[in-house]
C-alpha cells in the first residue's frame, strides 16, 4: 500500500493546526482582547 500521499498529508495537517492553535493564543492572549476583558481571572 502506497503511504507516501498519507504521510505528506498528515505533515501538512499538523503543521496547519499548530498554525491555527498558535494564531488563535497570540489572539487570545493579546492585551486588550475580548477574551481577557471577559475572564480576566483567567490570565493571572
């Protein structure tokens, strides 16, 4: 069974979703965000 296509596949997969994961906490974890005016007891 050819798994080449598979394995490329899923490299990229994980890279895009640590990516994502990552651009999503530099949004969240920014000063001034909406998530840290909402919980603020949250970032301590």
């Amino acid at each position: 069974m050819e798994t080449a296509k598979l394995k490329k596949f899923a490299q990229f997969a994980c890279r895009s979703l640590i990516e994502q994961v990552s651009a999503k906490l530099d949004l969240v974890l920014a000063d001034g965000s909406a998530a840290r005016r909402e919980q603020p007891k949250a970032f301590v």
